[in-house]
C-alpha cells in the first residue's frame, strides 16, 4: 500500500489563534514559525495559508524556508 505524499505530515501548519487571527505552527516544535525575529501570528486566514503552503513546499523541494 503506497502513501500518498497529501496525507503525510506537514511540518508547518496554520491554526485559528482567535476568530479573525491564524498562526502557522511548526509541528516539530508545536511553537509558532519565525523568520527574521518575528512569529507568524496574527495573521489573516489566507495569507496564513499562503505563508503555510510556501513553507511546506520549501521542504518538500528541499530548501530551508526560514532563511
């Protein structure tokens, strides 16, 4: 049975902080994502999704994508 590469763990996710405010979570750490000193929190739903996906695809493709 093969696994397909949807259903695998993403290191980085967006999570609800507050109604209107989403965070992007490394899921290694469970702490909230940084780059250049500032957490991705606060954020709106789509550009946490955004930032999220771009992440993810980074890792994927074997970058780092905080740097």
């Amino acid at each position: 049975m093969g696994c397909d590469r949807s259903e695998e763990l993403k290191r980085y996710e967006a999570r609800r902080e507050t109604p209107h405010r989403w965070m992007i979570v490394d899921t290694l750490t469970s702490l909230p994502a940084a780059s250049n000193g500032r957490d991705f929190t606060g954020l709106s739903m789509q550009d946490a999704r955004d930032i999220t996906d771009e992440l993810n695809r980074s890792i994927a493709q074997g970058r780092d994508p905080l740097i």
